[in-house]
C-alpha cells in the first residue's frame, strides 16, 4: 500500500462564507498539512476577516494554526470594496456566533508566507482564495518565493466564463488586479481554480439539511450557509443554490478533486479600463488538444466534477461536533480556547 504524505498549505482567505468552507476542509482533511492561515480584506474588512480566520480554525479543533493579519486594503487603489451583501456583516451569513477566539500571530500574512516557505523548501503550497495583495507583498519582499514553494494554488479569475463583478471580472482578481497582475508574472505556474469550474459546484438546501443533521460542526455551516445560499439564488442562479468557489481550490492543490481538464496556457491579468481585472487566457489550442504553448504559466482548470459538493459536506458531517461552542453569543467577548 501506499500512502501519499499531505501536502503542507499556507491559505490565504478574505474569510467570508466559502472561505470558512475552506479553512474548515484544509483543518479537517488528512491530505493537508495547513500550516499556516493569512487573512485579507476583501469579502469583508481586514478585522472581519482576521476573527473569521481564527473562528474557523477553533471550530475544526485546530487553534494550533497561525493565523497571520495581512493586508487591509489592495496595492494601489486607497478605498477597498468590500462584498458584505454576499456574506453578511459578520461575513458569517449574519449567523456567525460572535466569539472572538484566539489572537493573530505577530507577523503578517505575507512574512508567515515566506518564513514558512523557507522552512520546508519546495514543499508548501500556497493557496490563495481571496484579493491576492498579500501573495503581492511576499513577492516584493522575496522575489524568489517561487522558488522556494512547491506551487500556487488561487480561487480567482474566469477563462471562458463571464465575471462576477464586472462582465470579464471575477471578484478576488477585480479587487486587486494590479497584485494579481505581480503573482501571475512572477514565474511560477499559477494553478487557476475560477468561476469556469466553482460556478458550477452548488450547494442547496438539500446539503444544508445533511450538513445540519450532523453534529455541531455542520449545523454552523447549515446556518451560515442561509444567507449565502439566498443571495445566489436572487443573483445568480434563479433557485436557491450557491457556487462553493474557496474549497474547490483547496482541494486542487491537495489532489482530492483532480481536474478533468486543465492546459498549461499563457495568461495576463488586464489592469486597465473596462476589462481591469480579468484573467485573459490563450486558449486558441482547445480545438486541437492544447498544444504546447512558449512562456505558458497558467493552468486555468475548467473542468471539474461538481459531485465534490458532496465530499465537502461528508467531511464537515464525519466531523461531528465543532470544537467550540457554535450558539450564539450577545457582544464580541473574548474567550480563551
Ligand atoms: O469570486 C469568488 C471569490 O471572491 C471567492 O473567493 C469569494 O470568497 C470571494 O473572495
Ligand atoms: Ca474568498
């Protein structure tokens, strides 16, 4: 028999609703080894997202992660914009407990990116699920970051399908283009978890039942999926469902969820007018097996099978209870875990 080693993660999330699904399945599957979480604002405020991060790893049981306070805004824009209408205020559905569990560690999101790299060379993946400003500042500040890491994971961009900010713009790349423009320039192949595969992995009402027949653990992840599940239905979908986007990143660069398809194509992010933000990638080659590509960086995944809904909400039942309590709580106490 053999068995695969995990692979060592550092995840970067703007911790809104999906992203909690993300910290949860990298805390929780046997295939990652997460050892360390940045936070950064982007569905939510920088302090929102920080208490999401650590919130999320108490619940698996692991406040043993780091979690490291990135940035709090993009690179050069001064005014982030933030997704609360997706989210909720709390970036939990508005059904988040409230606890403040937990505390950051001193350094940032982008220097426990790097120091954790140096640590284990080319072993660690990062995977970034939110505005890629943090993956931005460890570049400038170690330009051989490539190097050091076994890979680059992100939820971002759309190859063929339209955006969700603008008509070519997915959100983690419209928030901060100018950042995503520095990570897929900066030499390493960039593995692209976009809409072209996380739109089409939904979960309704019918894993929110499973999900809250189980333990604690899923019956948070049923509540705070409420809201979430009602914004896509109203924006996107017609019914309510909604996209799972983060885990689906998480799970590509573990190896639990292997692409059906994804070439190694060349790819830019667009910084200026009407299509900022959007990953444009030389796709021409699909009539003809994707032909080998000079100077190919990128590997849109664009397609996926959607039944890894499913293997998220197994997991998070298998987990039983949630390691802190999920009730609510009046005010933002703090509590020690
Ligand atoms: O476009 C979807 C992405 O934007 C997801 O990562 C979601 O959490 C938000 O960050
Ligand atoms: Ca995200």
């Amino acid at each position: 028999m053999t068995t695969t080693a995990p692979v060592k993660m550092v995840l970067d999330c703007d911790t809104g609703v999906d992203d909690t699904l993300a910290i949860l399945y990298a805390a929780l599957h046997p295939a990652v080894e997460l050892l360390g979480v940045g936070s950064v604002w982007g569905n939510v405020d920088l302090d929102t997202a920080t208490r999401n991060c650590l919130h999320t790893v108490h619940l698996a049981g692991r406040p043993d992660v780091p979690v490291a306070r990135g940035a709090d805004r993009p690179l050069l824009q001064t005014e982030p914009v933030f997704a609360y209408h997706v989210h909720g205020d709390d970036g939990q559905g508005n059904a988040g407990t409230g606890r403040v569990l937990g505390e950051p560690v001193a350094e940032s999101a982008a220097e426990q990116m790097i120091r954790i790299a140096r640590e284990h060379p080319g072993e660690v993946e990062v995977v970034a699920v939110g505005p890629l400003t943090n993956v931005a500042i460890a570049l400038a500040a170690c330009p051989e970051l490539p190097t050091l890491v076994r890979g680059i994971t992100i939820m971002g961009g759309a190859a063929l399908a339209p955006g969700n900010v603008t008509e070519v713009a997915e959100a983690n790349i419209w928030c901060d283009p100018d950042a995503a423009a520095a990570v897929f320039n900066a030499g390493w192949t960039v593995t692209m978890v976009g809409l072209d595969v996380t739109m089409l992995t939904t979960l309704d009402d019918g894993h929110r039942e499973r999900l809250a027949a189980g333990g604690t653990l899923g019956q948070y992840v049923a509540g705070i999926l409420d809201h979430y599940i009602g914004y896509f239905a109203a924006a996107s979908f017609g019914e309510r469902r909604s996209c799972m986007h983060d885990a689906l990143a998480v799970a590509v660069a573990a190896g639990t969820l292997v692409p059906d398809l994804a070439p190694l194509v060349r790819a830019y992010v667009s910084t200026e007018g009407r299509t900022r933000g959007q990953t444009v990638c030389d796709l021409r080659g699909m009539y003809m097996g994707f032909p080998e590509q000079e100077g190919a960086r990128c590997r849109p995944v664009l397609r996926t099978d959607p039944a890894f809904a499913d293997q998220v909400v197994d997991l998070l039942v298998a987990a039983g209870d949630a390691a802190v309590p999920v009730t609510p709580v009046a005010g933002t106490e703090e509590e020690s875990a």
